[in-house]
C-alpha cells in the first residue's frame, strides 16, 4: 500500500490563508447581520415613536376640538336661555304697565299711591322747602293730595307740572336744584327690571359653568 503525498509548505500556507480568510468573511457577515438587526430595532422603535406621538397630538386636538365644540354649546345654551328669561321679563313688564295704567285711571288708588310716591321723593331730597313736579295729567289728583297746606312731612312743597311722565309718579327736586329724586313709575319699574335681568343673568351662568 502506498502512501498519501505530503502537501508541501506553499499548500499548507495557501489553505491556511483561504481558512483565514473564511473566518474574517464569516466575522463580517455575522457583524453586518447583528448591525443589520439592531439598525431595524431602532428604526421599528422610531417609527413606533412617532406612530405614537402623531397619535398623542391627534388625540389632543380631538379633545381640544371636543371642549371647543362643549363650550360654544353651553354658550348658545346659555344664549338660548337668557333669550327666553328675557322674553319672560319684557312680558311681566308689560303687564306691570298695563296694572300701573288701570291704577292711573283709578283717582282713589293712584292718590294713595302718588302721595305715597310725594312723601318718598321729599324725604330722599331733604330739604326744607322742595320743588315736587308731576304731569300735567295728574294735576287733579295731586292737587288733591296736597289740599290746603303744601307741606309733607313739614316740607314746603312748591307743585310744578310738566306735559308728560311717562306711566306716573313724579320728580322731587331741592329748592336749589342741586338734588333731584325721580320717583316715578317708569324709573322705579326700570330700576326692578334691571335688578331682575341681573339675577337672571347671575342664574343663568351659575347652572352653567
């Protein structure tokens, strides 16, 4: 039996170079694999990241959205119902001028209330010796509540007439002019339908809020 042949020195130096050679290749594939797979980790993981912040502001605006859209529709609730309290008040003060009216034309009601109004006005004023002024369509009735002596309360009252005041009542002024006290119907129903829209409106926006 013969024997192999021995691979020279040049063979054994080219295999083991080719064998080197392998492993670097095998070394750098292996890297370019693991690089490969942690580059793609790190793109999934940005991607996922601003997957999640695209959906974080969607999210925000949408709720943003929502809350604007409640809010301008408990505005117009608030809209709606200040609209239909203020039709109530108009209501309730035309039928406060149709009552003041008919206590007008009643002489023995309207001269309990116009002295009522006289005595009210000269006290606000406070002066010795007052002007009372009343429309000239009253004249009658409040002559006829200040019969015989001007005086109210101690007052001197001088009794002016002008052509109109709008529902009844009348003025008190100071002799020097400097105090003025409007007590008539129209002021007074005024100042209780101003009293009453402000209730309203403070009710109104505290079922709201």
């Amino acid at each position: 039996m013969s024997a192999l042949p021995q691979p020279d020195a040049e063979t054994l130096m080219v295999e083991s170079i080719r064998a080197d050679a392998d492993a670097q290749i095998r070394a750098m594939i292996d890297s370019a694999n693991a690089a490969a797979h942690e580059e793609k980790i790190q793109i999934e993981k940005e991607v996922q990241d601003a997957r999640e912040e695209i959906l974080a502001r969607a999210r925000d605006k949408a709720k943003k959205l929502r809350e604007r859209e409640i809010s301008l529709a408990n505005v117009e609730a608030r809209r709606m119902v200040l609209a239909a309290r203020e039709q109530s008040v108009n209501k309730v003060c035309d039928r406060i001028h149709a009552a003041l009216n008919i206590i007008r034309a009643e002489n023995t009601i309207y001269r309990r209330s116009l002295s009522a109004l006289i005595r009210e006005a000269a006290a606000a004023v406070g002066d010795s010796r007052l002007r009372i002024t009343v429309s000239e369509h009253d004249r009658g009735v409040a002559e006829a509540v200040l019969t015989g002596s001007p005086k109210c309360n101690g007052e001197d009252i001088d009794l002016t007439f002008v052509g109109q005041h709008d529902g009844g009542g009348c003025v008190g002024q100071s002799h020097d002019g400097r105090i003025v006290f409007d007590n008539t119907y129209a002021r007074r129903l005024a100042l209780a339908m101003r009293a009453l829209r402000g209730s309203i409106i403070q009710e109104v926006m505290k079922h709201h809020e």
